[in-house]
C-alpha cells in the first residue's frame, strides 16, 4: 500500500498517486451511488485513454485491493435467528440455539453439492480498540483526543465534560489513570434496550 501511495498514476504524473486515484474514484461512486458495472466501464474507460504506462487499476475488484489496507475490519459472529444467542467462544459450536433451539444454519439446498453452511442471521461487530488506536495513530486526532487533560479550565467554568463533577469524580478515584494525558472515556448509548425487562414503562435506557 505504500508503494502505491508513492506510486504516480502514470510517469510524470506528479499531483495523483496509484492509491490517491483509487480511494478518489470509491469516492466518487459512493456519493453518487454508482453501480458495480458503471464503475468498471469508467475505470476501463479511464485506462484505455490515458498514458500508456499507467497504473490505473482494471475495475472495482482491483481498486479495492488497493485500499484494503486503510479499512477497518469488522468481526462476524453467527448469531440465533431471534436473538437468544451469539455463536461466540464456548458456544460457538453449537448447531441450535440452546433457548429456543432454532437451527443455527438455513436448510441446505438438496440440488447444490459441497454447498456451505449459511447462518440465518449474522452479526458483524466493530472492535473498539483498532479504532482508537486509529485515533492516535494520526497527530491533529491524537491532540484533540488529548485536548481534555492539556486544556483545564478554572473551577466553576463548564466547556467540557471534563469540567464537570462526575469526571473530577472519577479521576479522584482513578488517580493514576486521570494522570495518563492519553486516557480515554467511553460512554455508552442504546436505543431501545431494557436490561431490566421494564418493558411497560414509557421510556428505555
């Protein structure tokens, strides 16, 4: 990826890189909601009227390949069709839910050989810890997200949760990572979650 990204579209070329060119054109084709054929027509379009030694990738699939490297991965985690279950650590073998024993895979079709086991439903999760450390891997990210350990204001002024009571708490009890200028905090939103199966009350958490 970094020899594309000091790669010259084509020689001479000295403003669009190998990668500048690939992540400009998904760009393009997801704000304007471009089809997986279009894309290729342009590509090949592009290719065939440029330099001749030019690095411009053949379709989609290879445009892709390109930027694979800038992404962040996602987990996928088969889970039960209701809800009940996650297929993860002790019970990732399983082949039914064990609360509603629903069948963790769609019913194979008879007429297709060697055909694979497809989940019924599949939940894809975002690691947490890739991306904050994306966060301070770039230096304008990496100063905001310590914007609130070197920007202390005097008491009495609120312009920040770190100017609030709860977080002097907190770092009253955790002195010792309150004193780490890169700590984080997390919080937590859910939409329409009852832990507590309080499901007639008005509102959830």
């Amino acid at each position: 990826m970094l020899n594309s990204a000091q790669q010259p579209l084509w020689p001479g070329c000295e403003n669009t890189s190998e990668l500048s060119a690939a992540i400009t054109m998904l760009s393009l084709k997801s704000k304007h909601n471009m089809s997986q054929a279009c894309f290729n027509d342009v590509m090949k379009f592009m290719k065939e009227s440029s330099h001749p030694k030019n690095v411009i990738p053949f379709n989609f699939r290879e445009t892709k390949k390109l930027v694979v490297g800038l992404g962040l991965s996602s987990k996928k985690i088969d889970c039960c069709i209701n809800g009940c279950l996650l297929y993860y650590k002790d019970d990732s073998t399983l082949k039914e839910c064990k609360f509603c024993e629903e069948p963790r895979y769609k019913a194979r079709n008879a007429h297709k050989k060697n055909s694979k086991d497809v989940p019924q439903k599949r939940l894809h999760y975002l690691p947490l810890i890739p991306r904050l450390q994306r966060l301070y891997a770039s230096v304008k990210t990496a100063e905001h997200m310590r914007w609130h350990y070197e920007n202390r204001r005097e008491e009495g002024v609120l312009c920040h949760p770190s100017d609030g009571k709860a977080w002097k708490h907190f770092d009253h009890l955790y002195p010792e990572f309150a004193n780490e200028p890169r700590n984080v905090r997390l919080g937590l939103c859910a939409d329409g979650f009852t832990p507590f199966n309080q499901l007639g009350t008005q509102y959830s958490c």
